[in-house]
C-alpha cells in the first residue's frame, strides 16, 4: 500500500471517529439525493469549487456606488446616504475615503461593537461602535467606503459574473466565528477571536470530516516559505494547542495565553485543531495552488487563503495589495485548465465593522451551542483573569449578549464560473454556510447543522442547462493603483 493510500485511508478512520456522533438513519434521510450513495458525485458541469474568502468590509463599503446591486442612496445634494448619528447627535453621512489604506483598530468588528451596530434593527450605531468599544478612534471611519476608481478589478468581477447583493455574514460578530460558520456551518460557541477558546470540534463535525470520510480531495492553500515553513508552523500549532488544553490551568500561562489570538491565525482549518499529520496533508503553499491551477490539478474542493498579516484587506492594510491578490487568484483559475469545470467564490468574512444599510435578518440556529466567552470564566480564575490587561480587552469585545439567531451585514459576494449568469444580480439571502450547501450538493453529503440544511441554494446563480457563458474568460480590469495618501 502506498503512503498516500495509507495516508488518505487513515484520514477517512479519524474522520469516521469525529462523525461518530452523527446518526447514519438520519442524515441519509436529509441527503440532497437519498437515491444515490453519500459522497456519490452530480452536477457534472463542475468539477472544482474553489472558496477564496478575504476579510472585513461591507457590500456598501466596497460596492456601495457600483450601480449594480443595492447599494447606497444619492440624497438631493448629491451626497451619500443614509447617515447615523454622531456623538453628538449630527448627522454622519457615507462618505469617500481620501485614501486606500486604512486606519488601525478602527473601525471594529468585534461581537459587542457589531451588536451596537445593528442597534435593533436601526443600523444607526456604527459610530456609536466606536465611541463605546474603541475609545479615541474616529467615529466617522466606519460610514467610509471605497469606488470603482479605487477597486477597478473588484468592480469588473461584480459587473461581470454574477454578484449575490444580499450575502450576509453569517453572525453579529468578527472573523473566527463567522469562518467557522463556512467549514463547519456553526460558530460553536465562539464569539471572539481569541485562539484560547478555539481546543473544540463540533459534534456534528466539519466539512473536511465529510470529505475525508468519503474520499473527496481537498485542500487549504495559504501563504507559507515552503515544506520546512510549514511543518515549523504546524509543530507551533501543536504546542499552542496543548497550552490551549490546559484551559486556564496554570496561572503563569494565562497572560501568553490571553494574547494569542488573530495574530496568530494562519490558515482556515486551523479554526478548529485537527492534528498536525492532518494539516500538513492538506495543507498547502499559496504557490502549490498556482501551480495546480495552471496544471489543471487542483482537488474538488479549495480553501484559499490570503496572508492575514499582508493582503488579507484586515486594517490598517492597503486595501489595493488584497485586490492585487485577489485578482491573482481568479485570474489563475480562469486561465487554467481546468476552468470550464470550476466554480469559484470571492466572499469576505465578515463587514470588518464597516456601514451597510440592510438590516441583517433572523437566522436558523445552527444548534443547540449557545454564544460563550472569556466572561464566563468562574470562580478564582475570573478573579485573576480580571486583573490582566487582555481581560478589559475581552469585557469591550465579548459583552452585550445575543445568539446566533441573527445574521451579520452583508458583504460582497460573485461567483465566478463559465455557467455563471453573465452580469446577474441575485437578492436572495445567502449566508456563509450556502457554500456548503453547495459542496453537499455536488457530492449527495448530509448537512452538519440546522444552519446550511436551510441555506439557499448558490446554483441560482449559475444556469448549467444553458451553453457556458464564459467558457472562454472575459478580461477583467486589472487591479487599480489606489491613493495610498490622502488628497
């Protein structure tokens, strides 16, 4: 036997173990297809889904002056509107940013700051978000937005293939929890971005549980140095997961342990630990994916990720270096081999805490975990804990209450593929966990919470009974130079 099969055949043993509380009677009665086999392939047409999810901003921070999809409003004056109120009381209206590069901390996207934000359903909180989570950050930040001049090849991407202009985020809240949401269609009790209180798996399991167990090829691509980078990484992953099992345990650890947190996030299935032999299978550097694409090996299903510390569009960076990237990504796959079977989707993880004007809906609960945080430490430990720095920190972030019963603000979304509807605008809501829905549906999977089982179906966007659109790719606008200084 080689090691690959071995390999492959001892993913699909722990991915059995992991689904080992899923009831086997049940999810084939909620397969898409109960007349065929789990993991059994359909839609032929495609053959490679390819998730390419950048961070923090809205669908009116970035497409919100497009004319295309609902954006922004023009008022009499020929301003931007709707306004939210300032602190005191004046109105403060969307307005141009002056440069691309974006101010640092400000605006937030944290669980409290987002909760603000919806304000019941008034959306009249985002500077308030400020004032109240982020003491001396500009108020007026979050009602900026970018245009076209500024994110030419964006703009192409939404006006060309067709773009989903009610795509939410699928929680009130920032960049962990709402990835969790997309590989495993449930935030699992997370509610901050503290890699502390992420030493959990989801009973229902994970994407990448469902396609080991069946045989379906996968990877996460991200930005790495190459195999000695990578296996370093991961061994790093493996101590900060053993000192994450301690849970508190020894009280020297806790100040070390209260900092790791986004900083220190690298890849998308590091959201949930899964085992440094795991990872380091199917894990992969951003320049193996370029190659793949423009071998035509790519597996059937991509996680691709930005540099979170570089172009991940995450402020205070530049937002032209995520664009350029970006654009990379999806010109790779277009010119690839493998095109006319591939269906991509450029989504951001969440609104980075960035003004949109519509209000997010009710959403299914995915299950029965309800929202934890560092604030529910008892006893001695939230005694110390409250005499750390970090725990002020996690008090801004983690307070306010609310469950997963809402989703967040809407962000930009465009699936981009041959059978995509050329220049198509869809308002049916999406979430995150439509691109599960998705993968299920390629591969006759069960759903693994309430959450995707009721996602709508992403193949709205897309019309395979016709002759593809874009076989041959259509050029885009390359990416824009941007105002890296204000005038």
């Amino acid at each position: 036997m080689s090691g690959t099969v071995r390999a492959a055949s001892a993913d699909r043993i722990l991915a059995r173990w992991r689904l080992r509380h899923r009831d086997a009677a049940t999810d084939r009665a909620a397969l898409p297809d109960p007349d065929r086999a789990a993991g059994s392939e359909g839609l032929p047409e495609i053959r490679h889904i390819v998730v390419l999810m950048m961070e923090n901003h809205s669908f009116d921070n970035y497409l919100g002056t497009l004319g295309h999809g609902e954006g922004l409003t023009r008022e009499a004056d020929g301003g931007w509107g709707p306004a939210n109120p300032g602190p005191d009381g004046a109105p403060i209206r969307p307005h141009h940013f002056a440069t691309t590069r974006q101010a640092s901390g400000d605006p937030t996207q944290s669980w409290h700051a987002s909760h603000i934000q919806y304000a019941d359903g008034r959306l009249d909180g985002f500077p308030r978000s400020v004032v109240e989570t982020d003491p001396g950050g500009d108020p007026t930040t979050p009602m900026g937005f970018w245009t076209e001049e500024d994110l030419p090849f964006y703009a192409s991407l939404a006006r060309t293939f067709a773009l989903a202009d009610r795509w939410h985020c699928s929680l009130l809240g920032p960049t962990f929890p709402n990835r969790r949401f997309l590989i495993s269609g449930t935030a699992h009790g997370l509610v901050d971005d503290a890699l502390i209180a992420t030493f959990d798996h989801p009973q229902t399991g994970t994407l990448f549980d469902l396609l080991d167990r069946h045989g379906i090829s996968w990877a996460n691509y991200h930005p790495v140095s190459g195999p000695g980078s990578l296996l370093g990484r991961s061994l790093r992953r493996a101590g900060h997961r053993t000192r994450r099992a301690v849970r508190l345990g020894l009280s020297s650890a806790l100040p070390s342990m209260l900092k790791m947190g986004k900083s220190d996030f690298q890849f998308t299935v590091d959201l949930y630990p899964t085992g440094v032999l795991r990872e380091l299978r199917h894990l992969r550097s951003t320049e193996r994916f370029f190659r793949d694409a423009k071998d035509g090996t790519l597996p059937a299903v991509s996680i691709v990720d930005p540099d979170f510390q570089a172009n991940s569009e995450e402020n205070p960076q530049d937002i032209r270096d995520g664009e350029q990237y970006a654009a990379s990504v999806i010109e790779a796959v277009m010119h690839g081999p493998g095109w006319p079977h591939s269906l991509l989707v450029w989504l951001y993880d969440e609104h980075g805490g960035y003004f949109d004007h519509v209000p997010p809906p009710a959403a299914v609960e995915p299950d029965d975990v309800q929202p934890r945080s560092l604030l529910a430490v008892s006893g001695r430990w939230r005694w110390l804990l409250r005499r750390l720095p970090a725990w002020r920190r996690a008090v801004m972030e983690d307070s306010g209450g609310g469950r997963y019963d809402r989703l967040g603000f809407r962000v930009p979304a465009v699936v981009v593929s041959p059978y995509a509807r050329p220049g198509y605008v869809c308002s049916t809501v999406f979430d995150h966990t439509a691109v599960l829905k998705l993968i299920e549906r390629k591969w006759n999977l069960p759903p693994l919470t309430r959450r995707d089982a009721a996602a709508a179906d992403l193949l709205e966007l897309v019309d395979l009974d016709a002759a593809p659109a874009f076989l041959d790719p259509p050029a885009l606008a390359p990416p824009g130079r941007g105002r890296s200084s204000p005038g």
